[in-house]
C-alpha cells in the first residue's frame, strides 16, 4: 500500500513479456515529496484490472521518468530488479533487448532524480539469446550479473560483475555443450560468487573465483586482464523435470 503522506512519483520502466498476449508491465520507483527514494514495485494493471501497456495508463508523468518508452515496440522480455541493500538502496533493472535478430541484455539504474540512459551490458553484440538474467548486489555493494546464452538450439551459463563504467566481460559457467539453464547466484566469498543451474540430468553449482577491487568505483576491469577460474561445488540430480522449469 502507498503512504498517504507519500508523494508518489511514477519511473516508469515498461517491458512487454515474451508474446503480444501476454500483460504487460511498468516498473515503478517511488519517492517522498523531497525526492527520497521510497521503494519499487512492478505494476501489470490498472486500478480497473485493466493491463498496463508502456505509458497508457493516463499518469501525468515528470520528465525523465520514462525508462523505456519503446519497450513495446522491441517486444523486450520481463525485467530482474536489485536493490542496494544499504544506503540509498539504489534500484538497478536488467532485462532482455530484441536487437532485429536475437535478445542482447540492456541495463540500466536509478540516480536518485531519474533512470539513467539505457545501455547494453555486452558492448559488442554476440550471436544468440541472452536471456534469464538474475541479478544481486554482494556484501561490497558490488552489482553480480548472471544470464543464459542460447545459441543453434544450445544455452550456456555466463556471469559479469559490475566495475566503474561497465560490466566485465561475461565469462563462461557452465560446461562447453552441455544445455545449462535457469542460473541464479546462491552465495559469495572473498572474490568469488557460487552460481546455480540446471542441465536436462542435474542442478549444478559452480564458484567463479576472481580478484576484484574493493569498492565498484575502482577503475579495472579484473575479468578483462586477468584469468577468472571456475570450479565445481555441487551436482546433483534435478528436483523437477526439465520440461516443467
């Protein structure tokens, strides 16, 4: 429920799902009258139960408050949502781009007066579907990213932490040809991050070991002069059926 001492400030950061039947959603940032950052919300209808579609639902919205005001239009997918777990608890949104041929990740965050400028978390674009992002915040404060990869019939698991302009380059998890699937980051450690997912036989966790700065503002990129190693932790056998995740 909203305050009624609240101001409610809408950000809108709209994003269709997978097909045009589907609802679509608004995803909402919420601020105090002297502009504090409240909370966040996903919103997929109206107060008459009607489907909120980008933008139509007839708020008189504030300039910079629309995130992504062509999400219709690139049929992008449903968006994770992190929230820093101290301090100003600043919301960050990554979901799932259509580039004209496949699903590229774009990101982007709250500054406390509005969404920064949309971006993609890969610069370069790469063949296949990126899809499935989960997205947390460590201990540090510092952004850890994991998705799948689906490419010729096949998906594979990367990962990407957050330094201060842009995301490391996402390394490779899962096993090369093995279908890998619904990642999800289960814990962390001194530069390391232990991510779970699931092949057609097995739920397999795996620890990325990596040096990282202290803080996200430190201006390296580890992942991209230096070796990041994987190790397995668990596998075990699937808890449900493939076809039914």
């Amino acid at each position: 429920m909203i305050p009624r001492s609240s101001h409610v400030v809408f950000a809108f950061a709209a994003v269709l799902l997978a097909t045009a039947s589907d609802p679509q959603a608004e995803v909402v940032a919420r601020t105090d009258r002297q502009g504090n950052y409240l909370g966040i919300e996903i919103v997929t209808s109206d107060m008459r139960g009607t489907p909120v579609v980008w933008g139509a639902s007839g708020r008189q919205l504030r300039e910079g408050c629309v995130l992504n005001p062509n999400g219709d239009q690139n049929a992008d997918l449903w968006p994770v949502i992190a929230e820093l777990p101290f301090g100003a608890r600043t919301p960050w949104v990554v979901w799932s781009r259509f580039n004209g041929s496949d699903y590229d990740l774009v990101w982007s965050r709250w500054n406390g007066q509005g969404w920064q400028p949309v971006e993609p978390v890969v610069a370069a674009p790469t063949p296949g579907h990126d899809l499935d992002p989960a997205l947390t915040f460590d201990g540090n404060g510092r952004p850890q990213l994991t998705f799948s990869r689906e490419h010729d019939g096949s998906s594979e698991v990367r990962f990407s932490t957050w330094q201060k302009r842009s995301w490391t380059d996402p390394v490779l998890v899962s096993e090369p040809g093995v279908d890998s699937r619904y990642p999800v980051i289960v814990g962390f450690g001194p530069g390391s991050v232990d991510i779970e997912f699931t092949t057609p036989d097995s739920v397999v966790v795996k620890r990325v070991l990596f040096s990282v700065p202290g803080t996200i503002t430190d201006d390296i990129n580890p992942m991209r002069h230096q070796r990041s190693v994987v190790i397995p932790v668990y596998t075990g056998p699937v808890s449900a059926r493939w076809e039914d995740r």
